[in-house]
C-alpha cells in the first residue's frame, strides 16, 4: 500500500462500526509488516491505515486521529522516536506501540520512557500482535469510560438548580457550576484554578471553606449555614442555604471541600409567615389555656372554698382536656420550628450509644410503673452522628413513650442497633397492641390516630410519630416500621454514617 493508498476499513463498517474499534495506523518501513498488520487488524474489525515512514505516518496523524499507533523505530528519515515526540505532543490521548528489532531493545526503553505504551520485538506473531493490541484497546476503553464519566458528571452538576463549588486543599477552585457562580453574584474570567478568595465575594462562605480544610483529618465535620445576601433593587433579600463538607481519600486525608448552595428565600418567606402563626397560636390559645389550668388546679387543691367529689371529678376532667390542648398547641409549635429548619441547622458529633443509653434511663421509671421490661441490648462499636442533640433525643423520646402507651402490662421493649451498609439503624421493638396494615400507611399523617378497642385510653395529639418523621428526613434518614396486630410493633430508624 503506497502513500495514496486509501485507509482500509472493515466489511461492512457504517456509522455504528465506526466506533466500535479503535482506529490504527501501522507506520513501518517493511512492507511485509505493513501488509501482515493490516490484513490481520482489518480482519478483527479496525479501521487500518499504513505509512511506510514517519514523514508520512505524521501528515497522516495530522489530517485525522487514530487511537493506535504501531511505530516502528528504525526507519530512514525521521526517527521512531522523533515522531513518538511530535505523535505524543499533538495527540497525548493516542496509543502508541512502538515496534524494534532485537538489536535496539535499549531504544524501546528509551520510547517507554517518552510515552509509548507498549513494545513489539521483531521478529512477533500475528499472536504477539493481537495480545498487545487488545491490552491497547482495554485501555483506551478504560480512558474512555473515565472521560465519559467525566463529562456526564460535569453537564449533571452545571444542570443542577443547585449550586456546587469543588476546591482543593489549597483552596483552588476546581469546579463551580452556573448556578453558583450566579447566586454569589460572580462575573467574570473562568474560575476554574483560581481560589476561592478571589472569586467568592462572601466572608461567611470563605469562612464555612477555612473551618472544613483546617479541621482535623480524624474529626467528621460538616458546616452549614444561612447566608443573607444584600438587598437588590427591588429591596428583596436572597437567603441562601449553605453546607460545606471535607472531600477525603480513603486514608482520611483532606483533598478538599464540597460546598453547596441553595435558594431558600421562597421558603424562608413562607416560613416567616408560618412562624409569625405559630406564634399568634402560642400567644392566643396556648397562654391562656395554661392560666385557665392553673385556675382550675386552684379551685381543685380547695384554695377557692370546699368542692364537692363531683365537682372535682368534673374539673378534673377539664384540666386533663385543656392540658391536652395545651400539648397539642406546644407540639404544634415544635412540628413548625422543624419544617422550617430552625433546629437542625445546628449539629455536632453525636454518640449514638451513649443518647440511647441516656433515654433508657429515663424512661425506666415509667415503664416500670407498668410492669415493662424496658432493656437496651449490647451495643457493637457504632460510627458518630453529625445531628442535632435535641432532635435525636426527641426522636427516641418519642418511639420509646410510644412503645410503653401502646404496651400492656408485664410487656418488653428492646432497643438495638447496628450499622446496615452507609447507615447506621436504631431500633424499637414492643410487644405491644401492634398496627393493623391498613393503617401503617396513614401513622405518619398529621392528627392521625390508631383508634380502637386497645387504644382508646391512650391519651395522644396525632403529633408524635409526624415530628419522628420530619426530624428523620430533616437529617436525611428513612423510618421504617413493622407490626402485627397483638404482636408488637417494630419502628427502625436509619441514619446516614458519617462520611
């Protein structure tokens, strides 16, 4: 095949062939090699072009890509390892193989050296051949699959409503998608290797940054927090989201930060008008409904005159109506403040075995006033929580005051938990009155109460399990549970590990 000689191609080959093989270019001043690589490498479906020097093999590389290059190193005019420099230079993604005779091993070290992939002695076999060049394809597809994955993630981050910056420990930025270049207001060069003190215009991001690059390899952390932005012409404030995390390798060592942004002032607004009703409820209902029940509490203890055993078995039932409204009104208030993020923005490291320890304890006294085997089984090593102290302790609160209402006497209760995959799992488990399947769906409503021959006693606002619920999702876990009518019921609750 001359230098006109068109490129060969593989029977058959249209727009799908194209990319099924890499493409290669067999550059050797032997025609019989020329002929022999071509042949065989067409037959295993590449598209093949040959040149019968270097000179040539380089006009050809400059006109169009090849994937894989067969170089042979001893030819007249330019040298195999000129051209490997110049090929390398224009094309570092190209595959090259260099191909020598006995006599100039020390030459194919030499290419390894500069770039070559791979080596072929002459005299080799369509065998040899065919081995190294399906270790080159393997390659090539490894190199693909990474370029691939690349840019998939890339137009998936700048396509993210969200905005995401990437820096590396020394603060240089990364990445940073449109949105967050947007909402920090930023226009200008590319940011991209530039820090995050030039480009960031917000002290109190640079800071979240700061505190997760200089925090301990060994201590989990995770910054967030509200960034208020000023006013613009319209005199509306933007609140911004804010959560920077460490990015480590698998020794622990800090490589850098994720920080993510996100837009809140719709939310923020609709929380404000929220807050401002929750608080006109506290104000308006639950004030007055608790110097009502110290009133009656007055007259109950005689300090108002004598009452009748009537008298006081009506005003007894009142005061435990109204203290019931009263729990409600607070509970109310609670559901609020954790929709709205009020409470789970702080967080810290929390002991996972040491809280249950704690909420066991406590609860002991009123399990005990009805015969329940109230127990938390051996713990193995648990992994520490970034949460809320308050939201964790109130979750549990919940699940084990919940376990001892809807548990008979001389019941059990048994808490355990254990690391499932990226969670770490608390469970709940009673042999109480148990949920009927119908209604498994429906515990985690507002208001929503099993209602029947079993429980009709057991004095609730619908609340509880909802504020379990939106605490779980708040700290972006799952709950699970598990019943049997007159069997027990099991709540499981999932926690992210700390990364």
């Amino acid at each position: 095949m001359s230098q006109s000689d068109p490129v060969m191609k593989p029977p058959g080959e249209g727009r799908s062939a194209l990319f099924s093989r890499p493409s290669v270019l067999v550059v050797d001043d032997e025609k019989r090699i020329r002929d022999v690589c071509a042949k065989m490498l067409a037959g295993d479906g590449h598209e093949v072009g040959v040149a019968e020097t270097a000179e040539i093999g380089l006009r050809m590389v400059k006109n169009r890509h090849f994937d894989i290059i067969l170089l042979d190193l001893m030819m007249p005019g330019i040298s195999g390892i000129d051209a490997l420099v110049q090929i390398r230079t224009a094309h570092p993604d190209t595959v090259v193989i260099v191909i020598t005779g006995y006599a100039t091993l020390e030459h194919s070290i030499e290419a390894m050296k500069k770039g070559a992939f791979d080596f072929l002695s002459k005299p080799f076999s369509p065998g040899d051949l065919r081995v190294v060049i399906n270790r080159a394809v393997e390659h090539i597809s490894t190199l693909k699959d990474i370029a691939t994955e690349k840019s998939r993630m890339r137009v998936m981050i700048n396509k993210l409503a969200d905005g995401v910056m990437t820096t590396d420990n020394q603060k240089r930025i990364a990445q940073a998608n449109p949105a967050f270049l947007k909402m920090i207001g930023y226009h200008g060069p590319r940011p991209i290797g530039r820090t995050a003190d030039e480009i960031v215009g917000i002290k109190s991001l640079n800071d979240m940054i700061d505190r997760v690059l200089d925090a301990p390899e060994e201590e989990s952390i995770e910054v967030t927090e509200e960034v208020c932005l000023e006013q613009d012409a319209q005199n509306a404030e933007t609140v911004l989201g804010a959560q920077c995390v460490p990015f480590r390798d698998r020794l622990g060592r800090n490589l850098g930060t994720i920080t993510v942004l996100h837009d809140i002032t719709a939310s923020k607004r609709i929380d404000k008008l929220k807050s401002d009703f929750v608080s006109m409820v506290s104000h308006e209902i639950r004030s007055p409904m608790n110097s009502v029940l110290t009133q009656l509490k007055v007259v109950l203890d005689g300090l108002a005159g004598e009452t009748t055993q009537k008298q006081r078995d009506i005003l007894g039932r009142a005061s435990e109506k109204i203290a019931a409204l009263i729990r409600l009104a607070s509970e109310l208030l609670d559901l609020a403040k954790i929709e709205s993020g009020l409470i789970t923005r702080e967080r810290e490291e929390i002991q996972m075995a040491q809280l249950l320890e704690d909420q066991v304890a406590f609860h002991q006294a009123q399990a005990q006033a009805k015969s329940i085997q109230l127990s938390l089984e051996d713990l193995p090593e648990l992994p520490a929580l970034m949460a809320n102290r308050l939201n964790l302790e109130e979750v549990f609160s919940n699940l084990i005051g919940n376990a001892i209402n809807y548990t008979p006497e001389k019941g059990k209760i048994i808490i355990d938990a254990e690391v499932e995959g990226d969670y770490l799992c608390v469970r709940v488990t009673d042999t109480g009155v148990g949920i009927a399947e119908e209604e498994l769906e429906r515990i985690f409503d507002p208001f929503y109460r099993v209602k029947n021959d079993k429980t009709r006693f057991v004095i609730g606002t619908g609340l509880g399990l909802p504020i379990v619920k939106s605490i779980v999702d708040a700290h972006h876990g799952l709950i699970r549970v598990e019943s049997e009518p007159g069997h027990g019921t099991t709540f499981s609750v999932f926690f992210p590990c700390t990364p």
